[in-house]
C-alpha cells in the first residue's frame, strides 16, 4: 500500500473515530450516576392541620359560567382599575345573583373572625402536583370586593368597609394558608386588588381613610414565613417529576428500537439520582436564607442566587451534562416569585403610610 494511502486511511480513521471515542467516554461519565440519599427533612411536605369545619374555604361552590365569569377584570396599573372595574359591576351584580349558593357560603365564611385557610397536601405527591382547591376563594374574594364597590359608587361608607373586612379576612386566610405556589399566587394577587379598592374608596372619600387603614397592614415577618411552605411544595414536586420520568420513559421500552435505546441508555444518562439532589440543594439553601432573613426585600439578592445556581465548570457540564440542561431549563419557572411577594408587602406598607396621611401624594401601586 503506498505511504500517502496508509496516510489517508490513517486521517479518516481519526476523524470519523474520535468523536465515536469521545461520545462513548462521555456516555460510560455520564450512565454513572449518584449515590442514593435520604430526602432532606426540612423539604418534607407541610403537614394538613386545619380541621374541614375549620377550612371553610376550601370548597366553596364555584359560580356559574351562564351569566359570564365573576372576575374585575385585568389591570396593571390602580390609576385605571376603577373605571375598568366600575363598568363591569352590572355585570358581577347578574353573575352574582345567578350564583346564591356561592354568595351564602362566601359571606358566611368572611364573616369569621379569625378565618383560616389552608390547601390540603396529598398523602403522596404526584406528577400533577397538589390541587389547592383554591378558585372558589379567589371567586369569593371577588364577590366581597364587587359588593364593596357597589356600596364605594353609592357612597355607602359602612356597607363599603363591611365588605372590604370581609374580602381582607379572606385574601389573609389564603395568604398565610396556602401552601402551593398557585394558592399563594392567588393570595398575593388578591391582596393587590384589596389595595387598588382601598386607593379608590380613599381618593373618593379621604374622610374614610383612618378607618381603611388597618385593612393594608401586611405582617412582613408572616409573610416571609409562608414563603417556605411553597418551597417545600414546589420541591417535593420537581423530586416526583424526576422520578415520573425515571418511570416514564421505560414504560414500554420493547416497543421500538428508539423507546429500548431511550430507556437503556437515555434514561441512566439523565442521572436522576444526582438532579433529584441538585434540586434538593437548592432548595434547601433557599429554605437556610428564608429561615435566616430579617425581611423578604432584604434577602431577594441571595435567593435570586440561590435559585439561579448553575453548574460550576466545564468539567460538571460533561460529567452531567443532560441533568445540567433539564436543571438549567426548570430554574426558568421560580424567578419572580419571592419579587412579586416583596412588591405587594412594598405597596401595602406604602398605601398604610398614605391611608394614614391622605393629604400627602398617593403613591402608585401596580396590579399583577
């Protein structure tokens, strides 16, 4: 065989061999994953305490959708809420009195003193995450503050802070009570409309100001507190979605070339052993900065870090590099959370200060 020949069959075995090496090497790195460990206890879902007698809450019956939905309407900011919400009250005024089983049991419960809620947690998570049971709230806090809007527009001052008591009683309830990501967004969302009403009452009647303003004081120190409910939840769930599809992807592994290669060597490659502890990693240094903060704006900067905390190293991305893309493609869902907690208890700390002085310039709050 002549030199150049050997030269060239030599250059073609390089080329086409190496990256079949280098794929094989980082496919045996890769199949390897972590040792088993124990779920951290502090990430243990948060026990159900509230009695059903107690939670009355929970399974409100939800409105009709014959006469439309019972919703104000979206708005983002409160200069252009009331003239957005006003025009709908007819509208909720029809909804409301097509829907007087959900109007009984809602005044009944927003009539307690000391309201609870709390959205109960499985015995086992599941890939479908907790239902928190939490729309026919969201619905009742809705049907208070349209009734405290009618008796605002009639210039009704008692009937317009009975409702807004009531509406307060239950946007606290959620608040504190839920548990899951969704009843805590409901919650925060919910407290913003309270705000954007008690801006509007106070600008019509400055006189009612002193008497609104217990309804915008936000407990800072609860409100940090109900944030390591959700994180637990939330990581509960991302430890049961990496197991699903540890479950998942083998199911039926015979039915197909792809499906066995899927299972046999897509699967080990995953490592869910090690992105299961990832998670738990990170959430468990959210749950160390939460239980150590002295406010929820204090901490934003080392949570932010905490949640956005991506493999170190070029060497960590090959030794894990499908656990690093799944870790880097989840971290996407939590930004923002704990900054829309800490933007409400901003605007309720604000509209508390202003309710108190209605003489100085309204601040503006933003509804989200």
């Amino acid at each position: 065989m002549k030199p150049w020949v050997r030269r060239l069959l030599w250059g073609v075995a390089i080329v086409l061999g190496l990256p079949l090496l280098l794929g094989l090497l980082w496919l045996l790195l890769n199949r390897i994953d972590a040792d088993p460990q124990p779920w951290p206890e502090a990430l243990a879902l948060p026990a159900n305490t509230l009695p059903a007698e107690d939670n009355p809450l929970l399974d409100l019956p939800l409105a009709s959708s014959a006469k439309g939905t019972l919703a104000l309407g979206d708005c983002k900011a409160d200069a252009d809420c009331f003239a957005l919400w006003r025009t709908r009250l007819t509208h909720l005024a029809e909804v409301r009195a097509a829907n007087p089983e959900l109007g009984l049991a809602c005044e009944a419960a927003a009539a307690r003193e000391g309201l609870r809620y709390e959205d109960p947690m499985p015995e086992r998570m599941t890939i479908w995450g907790p239902n928190p049971r939490v729309f026919g709230a969201s619905q009742c806090h809705t049907w208070l503050l349209s009734r405290a809007l009618d008796a605002l527009v009639a210039g009704d001052a008692a009937q317009t802070q009975h409702w807004l008591v009531g509406a307060d009683r239950v946007d606290r309830a959620v608040l504190s009570g839920g548990r899951s990501l969704q009843a805590h967004r409901v919650g925060l969302a919910k407290w913003h409309q309270k705000l954007a009403v008690l801006h509007m009452a106070a600008q019509q009647h400055p006189q009612w100001a002193a008497a609104l303003a217990p309804l915008a004081v936000l407990d800072g120190r609860q409100l940090l507190a109900s944030q390591q409910a959700w994180v637990r939840v939330e990581a509960n769930y991302g430890r049961v979605a990496v197991d699903s599809m540890r479950v998942d992807v083998c199911r039926g592994h015979e039915a197909s070339w792809f499906a066995w290669w899927s299972c046999t060597v897509g699967a080990p490659a995953a490592q869910p052993e090690y992105l299961t502890q990832r998670f738990a990693t990170r959430w468990v240094r959210v749950l160390t900065i939460l239980g150590n903060a002295d406010s929820l704006p204090s901490a934003l900067p080392s949570l932010n870090e905490a949640l956005l905390d991506h493999a170190q190293g070029w060497w960590s991305q090959v030794r894990h590099t499908i656990p690093t893309i799944l870790d880097d493609v989840a971290q996407t869902a939590w930004p923002g959370q704990f900054e829309r907690a800490a933007r409400v208890l901003a605007d309720a700390e604000a509209t508390h200060r202003w309710l108190l002085n209605p003489a100085t310039p309204r601040p503006a709050i933003s509804i989200r």
